[in-house]
C-alpha cells in the first residue's frame, strides 16, 4: 500500500463507521428546507438536488460492493435507489438510507480483500472514501445555503492523507493526474492552527514517470522541498486540495515555487 508514513492515519475504522452516519444527517438537514434548484456554488452546474442525489447514489453503490465484496473492477454502476418523484423530499430519502449503510458498515470486516481503485485493496478503502465524499459535500451543501461549514481537524487532516495517497491511481476519473510529471520536485502540505492536526505535513515527489507520496513530516519546509502550502487542515482538505479556494488566499503560507503549485492545482482538480 502506498503510504504518507503519517503516524495517526488511517483513523480506526469505526471513527469512519459513525462519522458517516453524523455527516449524512447533517447533510440532510442543510437541504431539508432549502429550494432544491438552488445553486452549488462549489459544484458548478449543479442544484441542491443533484448533489443530494449524487450524495445518497454513491453511498448506496458503496454499499454494494461492500456487500458483495467485489473482486474485480465493476462493469456497471447501475444501483436501485428508489428516488422519490418529488425532488423535495430528497433530504428525507437520504437520510432513510443511513440505517442500511451502517447495517453494511457495521457487518463488514474492514480487512476483507476486495476490489478498490486506490491504494489500499480491503473493505476498510470503502468506509474512508464513503465519509469523505460525504463530508466534502455536506460542506458545500451547507455554504450553498448560507450556513457555516467547520470541520473536525483530526476529520480533515485524514481526509488530506486520504487524498494524497489515493492521488496517484485517480486517472480513471480525473485523467489531468496522469499528465502530472517531474524531476524529482517535491510538493509539501502542512497543517497550522490548534488541535490535533496542526504540525502535521505530507509530501509529494513528482518523478518522471508519474508522483507519489513520500514519507517525511515535520514542522517546517525542508532543505528539498520544492513549494510548499500550509493551512489549517479543513482548509487543505476541503477549499485547496479539493479546489474550493486558491492557493493564493491570506488564509495559507505558501513558500517556494509558485509555478510548480499552479501546475500541481491544475492537473488535480476534480
């Protein structure tokens, strides 16, 4: 398994299991009352609807492959979501799926081998990318609405892990990574603030042959890093690393190559 040699991460798989079911609820009652047409300023061309459904689609799909423990790279997506005719009762379809989900969540053995497209081949990759496509999005349900958006940072600090060391086998979807090629230069990502998170780092090395995480955390930049970005970790998570704000904000320190940062944010965007 590719790893950020990040002490702490992955989080124990049952801190996924429940935070799950929180994420989704809290979702859920962002858009309860809000127009469902409304406009996702994080999810261009989509409604409040859309990502409602986008929400529950994928944890339902997730459930499947969990339940069947697939082996292989599925050929079809197609999934029965009983969606209601009336988009405003998304909210409520949603959140009836929350037992189901942690019914499958809490029957599976998280060290099961099965078929995943990132980095670590168990059951346990589902329940980490299931919260964190949860979590990305009830954030953006939520500023669409006009409601404040926190984060747990011990939450977003693994989310950051999750992302950099699933990155590198994301092409399928996001095929810019592919292209994301180098010399050797090495990209650094820290955490700032109070709690949990703060001082923790990750690094990338872009080689010519493609990028991957590499080990070494600390406090600062090192004598080889070729740019660096740090931010309180719900900032990195969720607005830099997942292109909901720009590198170039007050809100993040940024040293060394900016050049190298553009090309980076370019070819990682989602």
């Amino acid at each position: 398994m590719t790893t950020t040699d990040q002490a702490g991460h992955p989080l124990p798989y049952d801190t996924y299991r429940e935070a799950i079911g929180r994420e989704t609820l809290r979702f859920a009652d962002a858009v309860r009352d809000a127009d469902p047409v409304g406009a996702v300023p994080s999810c261009p061309g989509w409604t409040l609807a859309d990502l409602t459904r986008h929400v529950g689609a994928l944890q339902r799909w997730f459930c499947v492959l969990l339940s069947r423990r697939v082996q292989e790279v599925p050929r079809d997506r197609d999934v029965e979501l009983g969606l209601p005719e009336d988009v405003r009762a998304y909210a409520d379809w949603l959140t009836a799926g929350v037992p189901a989900v942690a019914a499958v969540l809490r029957d599976t053995d998280p060290g099961a081998a099965m078929w995943t497209w990132g980095a670590d081949p168990h059951a346990r990759f589902w329940a980490r990318r299931m919260l964190f496509e949860t979590l990305v999005h009830r954030v953006d349900a939520e500023r669409a609405v006009g409601r404040d958006a926190d984060v747990d940072p011990e939450l977003a600090a693994d989310g950051v892990d999750e992302f950099l060391v699933n990155l590198p086998y994301a092409g399928l979807f996001a095929p810019g990574v592919t292209e994301l090629r180098g010399d050797g230069e090495v990209l650094a990502f820290g955490c700032t603030g109070a709690g949990g998170a703060a001082g923790e780092e990750w690094r990338v090395r872009l080689e010519p042959d493609g990028f991957r995480p590499v080990a070494g955390g600390g406090s600062g930049p090192g004598a080889a890093d070729s740019a660096a970005v740090r931010a309180p970790a719900a900032d990195l998570l969720l607005l830099l690393l997942y292109g909901r704000r720009s590198y170039r904000e007050p809100a993040f320190e940024v040293s060394g190559d900016t050049g190298l940062l553009d090309r980076w944010f370019a070819h990682t965007a989602f």
